[in-house]
C-alpha cells in the first residue's frame, strides 16, 4: 500500500518529540480517543524509535509512522519497531531505495517543482511540503496544484489552529501535520487532558 492509500481519510496528523518512551501509550490512546487515527512520532529523540515500538504494540488501532526519517538505515529500524509509514523533511536516493526494499509507505518531503515532479516519476502522489509556513505557505501551495495537480501535499511546518484551514481548504492538501497537537511542554508536563483538548478541536478542523 502506499502513503497515499494508507493515510487517506486522515485530515491531522500529530507530529511529536517523545522523550520519554513511557509517555508513548497515554499519549497515543489520549489522541486516538480524541478523534485523531495517525501520529508521526519523530527520530529526534532517543526515544524515538522505542515510542514506536510501544504504540504499534499497545495501540494497534493508531497508524504509527515514523517522521525526520533522514538515513537510509533508519527504515529497517523503525520498521521492526513497527512503523506503518515513514516520514523524511525530503529525500534521497538511499532513503528511496530503502523504503522500496522495506515496502513501507513514505511521504517524502519536497519545496520545489523540480523535487515534486522527481518524486512524482517516482510514483510519489503524497508528498510532505515542510517547512510549509517558510516555504510560502497556502498560497505557495494553492499556485503549484495548477500545473502539478498530481501531486497532493502534507504540509506541515508553522500550522497552528490560526492557519490550518487555509491549508485544509485546498484541493491538493491531503492532510496537514503539527506538533501543536501534543506540544512538547504539554507532554514533559504528562498534561493529556489538554492534549486531549487540543487534538479534539484538531479531529474537527
Ligand atoms: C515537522 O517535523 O513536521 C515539524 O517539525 C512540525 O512543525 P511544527 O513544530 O511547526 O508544527
């Protein structure tokens, strides 16, 4: 299955700095319950990878994927952790030969025509666009789906409940990504309620 496939009919997706692997399951179970089917826990973090790791095995209802996946030996690493999906800021040649030989759905990251386009070739139809707000926002985005509307985008990067619908009124913005969902503050605080809060206004954007 491709990114494309798997992540269709999600409209938000959490992007998270997990410190602490312990706080891997109440934070994905607090997200699921709000409303929100998919999280990006990213390699940022040396807890990354365990995070993972406990939420493909204690929350199997939530689409756990892997973000700032950046060298090509991440992938097989995060697919044994249980990883359904792989996000990178971009891509390389090595990273997309790894998640073809892993078979996992990626979303990889693109700014510039040439980069869309070249991942297009590629089959790539769902394509991260980060840093969206510095990379020219909705409007950047809204200008590329006339002559690329292949091409549909996860723009993530700046978004914030402020800015999110301008991205979700496009036709070429599949889903957004965000770490205002679960702000690291929050969660160093173990506050699930207010992320509960959060990601309950973000399931109804
Ligand atoms: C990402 O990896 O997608 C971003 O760091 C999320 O950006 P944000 O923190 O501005 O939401």
């Amino acid at each position: 299955m491709n990114a494309a496939d798997l992540l269709t009919g999600q409209r938000v997706v959490p992007v998270v700095v997990i410190d602490d692997a312990g706080d891997a399951v109440p934070l994905a179970k607090t997200l699921l319950d709000s409303g929100l089917n998919a999280i990006e826990v990213t390699l940022r973090t040396e807890a990354g990878l365990a995070a993972i790791e406990r939420i493909a095995s204690d929350v199997p209802d939530m689409l756990v994927g892997a973000g700032s996946v950046r060298r090509a030996a991440q992938v097989a690493e995060v697919k044994s952790a249980g990883a359904v999906f792989v996000v990178s800021p971009g891509s390389s040649d090595a990273l997309l030969e790894a998640v073809a030989d892993a078979e996992l759905p990626f979303v990889p990251g693109a700014v510039t025509a040439s980069e869309m386009l070249g991942l297009l070739d590629l089959g790539y139809t769902l394509q991260k666009f980060f840093p969206a707000e510095l990379s020219g926002g909705a409007a950047f985005l809204k200008a590329v789906g006339a002559p690329i509307p292949e091409v549909r985008f996860m723009p993530t990067g700046g978004i914030s409940p402020g800015n999110a619908n301008d991205y979700l009124s496009l036709q070429n913005v599949a889903c957004i990504g965000g770490s205002w969902i679960a702000p690291p503050a929050l969660l160093r605080e173990r506050n699930f309620e207010a992320i509960a809060g959060l990601a309950a206004a973000a399931a109804k954007l």
